[in-house]
C-alpha cells in the first residue's frame, strides 16, 4: 500500500514565490520515467553509480542486478541507495532522487506481477521470465543468468523543479 509522504518547500535551494511539487507530480515522474541512477556504497566507502530501470509500483521502486555486477556486491554489504532520474537540460522539468534501503525480492507472484509491469512499461523491451525466485531473460531457454530484484521504500524523496520557479521539494515518509 502506498503511503503519503509530508511534503515541505526547501526555500534554501528554491527561488523566491517557488512552490514545493506535490506528491502526485513526483510520483508521476516515478512511474514514467525510463532511466534511472543507482548509487550504491562499495566496500572502502567510495559511491558507485550506473544507469538502470526501475519500476515504480505501490509507493515502491524497483531496480534489478545481475549477480555479477558491481551493485549487487555494493548492496551485499551496504543497502543504503539513491535512485535518480529526470532530464539533462536547463528547461522546464523535474529531478527526483529517492532515498532508502534496498532489499532483495523472491517472492514469485510478486516477481510475476513486476514482470507483466516491467513489460508492459519497457513495450515489452524488458520481457522476464520469473523462476525460483529471480528474473531470466525471456529469450534465455536454459535459464542460465539470473537477474535479481530489489525493493526500495523510500524514507525521503526529493524533487528539483526547474523551469521559471526552481523548487526543492523534500517528501519524507
């Protein structure tokens, strides 16, 4: 279930008039959005960022690792990410970061409905099969790679509103 958030104005990084963006604007950005940036805390401390997608579903986001890479060993040791997303230009637009810990997800009719949602989103771009509690590429047949989940509830969500009134909205949860 989702949960509403306490929406405030940060008038330090906003223009003067500025109005904080309410929640349903920031969760729209999350729910359309295709690319995001994971940033994960590698083992010496140093960030580790890289592009992924990510699914916002029921006051959720969701990401997904392969068991190879550099951010699953991150959040091996570490869960505390930010996940960013939004628009690489001066113009009208809106940046959200959403801040929270990650935590794996194998539950099957979970991982189901997320792969008919990421399908849906992706114009079936990002087509998984969910099997023993992870996500396989729908054209992998031996089921060879698995691709695991993770679950991030947000316990902040900021949103950077650019335009004629740049705002800082914080949404805390």
């Amino acid at each position: 279930m989702a949960r509403t958030p306490v929406t405030t104005l940060d008038a330090r990084y906003s223009n003067p008039g500025a109005v904080a963006t309410n929640w349903e604007v920031t969760s729209r950005a999350l729910e359309s959005d295709q690319v995001f940036w994971v940033c994960t805390v590698r083992s010496d401390g140093r960030p580790h960022v890289t592009p992924c997608t990510a699914l916002w579903l029921d006051g959720t986001l969701f990401f997904h690792v392969g068991p190879t890479h550099q951010k699953f060993r991150n959040l091996k040791s570490n869960p505390h990410v930010v996940l960013t997303t939004g628009c690489n230009h001066w113009e009208p637009g809106l940046d959200v970061m959403v801040e929270g810990d990650a935590a794996l997800v194998s539950d099957n009719p979970l991982l189901e409905r997320l792969a008919r949602e990421w399908r849906l989103k992706t114009n079936g771009r990002f087509s998984f099969v969910v099997r023993d509690g992870a996500f396989y590429v729908d054209q992998d047949e031996a089921f060879t790679t698995s691709i695991l989940l993770f679950s991030v509830t947000p316990t902040q969500v900021l949103a950077f509103a650019r335009g004629d009134k740049w705002s800082h909205t914080v949404h805390r949860f």
